[in-house]
C-alpha cells in the first residue's frame, strides 16, 4: 500500500523518536503499571492539548478538528487516584510552519490506542471507568483519517518544519513517560524503606 507522500516522509523522519517512546510505553499488565502509563500520557497530552487550543491552524485546516482527550483522561486520572508528574516542563514548539507534525503525532496516537484498549479492558477498565481516553481514541479513527487527507492539501508545508515539530512531540511525550516512570520508582521504593 502506497502512502502519501507527506505521511510516508514524517513516517521516515520521526522513526526512531516513535520507537523511543514506544519502548516506554510498552505492555501494562498490573494495575500499576496503567496507572504508570496514565500519569505518563496525561503529563504529555494534557500541556499539548492546551498548547493546543490556543494555537491557529492553518487555513487549509479550518474545517478540521483535533481529536482531544483531556477530559477524559482528567476523568481516568481521578477514577484511579492518580496523577500526571508535576516536573514536566511546559509544551513549546519549534519554529517553522510544522504544526502539522504535531497533528501527526497526536491523531497517530489512535492507531496504537486500539491496542492499549484491550489491554486497559483486561485489567477491568472500560470507556466508562479509568480508561475512558483509549477508547475514545479507538473509536475515533476518522480523526486520523482526516488529517492524513488535510495534510496533502496543506499549501504551506515545511517537511522539515513538520518533522521537527512530530520529533519535538515524541520527545515530549517521551519525557513525560520518563518522569512518570521515576515517580513510580520512587514510590515503590519509599513503599519498600
């Protein structure tokens, strides 16, 4: 199957970020470890997301609508009596005309969130407790879908600019992933003194 051209390139150029975060992200398989992975995607989407909201698409994207989970992870976040880390910085893009880059990572996410659904509904989450933000990604594929269609059309397009904005979003996510693994260890092992 032949992808677009402007998807395929920051497909290419974000790799080995898209894997680092990956490796982070892993498999839950206990209770603690979603809630690992919960802090970690709420330190992560909810700055972006509000970045977000304030910034200006790009005309050519005016009728297009970025798929957000704030309110439900604030939801999960509470159902669960967890927390995102309080020491990840705040979101701040690169320079350049690559907002869509971090479009790319954002909707992108719903792929794997089909994934992690199931796993989340293993240990007994659902969309109506502590999980509410996978399956609402899951079941909204035609965010990405739209996205992947809007950004051939872009008409001011830095595939340069894109790709440092999708690799400075793995990076962030990948920190905040990182800092909420550190305050896990670290309570595991106040929990183990």
């Amino acid at each position: 199957m032949d992808f677009p051209l402007r998807r395929t390139a920051l497909k290419e150029a974000t790799a080995d970020a898209h894997a680092a975060l990956d490796s982070l992200v892993g498999s839950f398989r206990t209770l603690d470890d979603y809630k690992c992975y919960l802090a970690g995607i709420a330190a992560f989407r909810m700055p972006v997301e509000a970045w977000l909201s304030e910034a200006e698409l790009p005309l050519d994207l005016k009728d297009y609508e970025p798929h957000r989970v704030h309110a439900e992870l604030e939801a999960d976040l509470s159902d669960l009596n967890t927390r995102p880390p309080t020491d990840q910085p705040a979101f701040t893009p690169p320079e350049g005309d690559g907002i869509v880059g971090l479009l790319y990572v954002l909707e992108g996410s719903a792929l794997g969130a089909r994934l992690l659904a199931k796993r989340a509904e293993a240990l007994g989450l659902s969309a109506d407790f502590g999980a509410r933000h996978l399956f609402s990604q899951a079941r909204n594929f035609s965010s990405w879908r739209a996205l992947t269609e809007h950004m051939e059309n872009v008409r001011v397009y830095d595939n340069r600019a894109a790709a440092r904005w999708a690799n400075t979003a793995f990076d962030y996510a990948r920190s905040a992933f990182e800092s909420a693994l550190n305050a896990e260890r670290s309570i595991r092992g106040s929990h183990q003194l």
